[in-house]
C-alpha cells in the first residue's frame, strides 16, 4: 500500500450523498505528498480522511511511480467529485527543487484526470490567504485554521496532510460555497473615478 491513511473514512467505497460534493486536496511532494478529503454541503464540512503518500524507489521514475499508484489508491477508495492541488511555488534560488515538485504535481493530475475528476488549481499564496488572511502564514497558523474549519478536536499531523486539507477547504470557500449559496463575488467600486 502506497498510502498511508491518518484519519479513516467511516465508508470509503460509498460515493457522496446526492447534492454533496466531495473534494480531495493535494500537497504534492516528490518524498511526501499530502492529502485531504473533505464533504462539502451548503455551508457544512467535514473531514473524510487525511493521510500522506509517501514514494519509494532509487529513480525518479520509480518514485513518480509510486506516487501515481497512491494517489490512484486515496481516489478509488475515497471517491471523490473534484480535485484540488496546490500549484508549484518556483524560488529562483531553487529552480531544481521546482522542477522536480512539477514532476510529481504532474502524476497527481494526470491521476485525477484518468479517474473523470474536474482539477482545480490554487497558487500556496492564495490557499494560506483564504484560511489565515495571510499569504505567508506559516505551518502553525495553517493547522490552526484547518483545525478551526472541520472542528477538530486536535490539529491534524502531519502537516503534508494538514496542507492538503487547506487545498480542499480553499476549493470549498473559492468555488463550492459560491454555488452552494448562489452568491458570486461582489466588487464594490470607489465613488472616484
């Protein structure tokens, strides 16, 4: 088994509910890849499972191997209706770092599009502002927030799996709860020209 589950779904192979949409996020790591399902329904959530994949192999072919069986895994047993994932951060001090991350974020899309899965991209910047108010917020801050918004009674470990749950609660406040409530976003303009 690729993955390593922390937090068991209480039915993994049944699909949502009707008018439930259940989302898995994605913190890709080429060592450790987080994730995160969480059930959405009007303005409720809650945790399905968390857990890490975690790659083995000398090669990185091997590696990414490992990575695609995992995720493959968390998606047949979860069954998700939507993906999100975190998009690559590129610091120009580590460009290498970048390019392998982009080579296990690929595995992990090309997953969830082989299982049917709409895949929604978030920029780390914006998934820590929509939880903490901050882009730069750190891992303390964001396992606090995750842990305020499913209401658990301790913050989840480790913090890949705490991640991956901040990608699919930023999915839930950027994209579901807008149409669970048929609401948009409203710009409010300066009365200066």
């Amino acid at each position: 088994m690729a993955s390593q589950r922390l937090v068991p779904s209480s039915s993994p192979a049944a699909p949502p509910p009707s008018g439930v949409e259940r989302v898995v996020g994605f913190d890709p790591g080429l060592n450790v890849t987080g994730y995160g399902v969480v059930e959405c329904h009007g303005g409720t959530v809650r945790l399905v499972e968390a857990g890490v994949v975690r790659s083995k192999g000398d090669s990185l072919e091997d590696r990414l191997h490992t990575i695609h069986a995992g995720v493959r895994e968390v998606l047949e047993a979860c069954r998700p209706t939507a993906m999100a994932i975190e998009q690559v951060f590129a610091h120009t001090k580590f460009p290498k770092a970048a390019l392998l991350l982009a080579h296990a974020r690929g595995v992990i899309c090309l997953a969830g599009v082989q299982a049917g899965l709409a895949v929604h991209h978030y920029l780390p910047n914006r998934v820590k502002g929509t939880l903490c108010g901050s882009g730069h917020a750190g891992k303390e801050q964001m396992q606090a927030a995750v842990k305020r918004e499913l209401g658990l009674a301790a913050t989840p470990k480790p913090a890949d799996a705490a991640d991956a749950l901040a990608v699919a609660l930023t999915d839930y406040h950027l994209r579901l709860r807008p149409l669970f409530f048929g609401t948009g976003v409203v710009r409010i303009r300066s009365s200066r020209a």
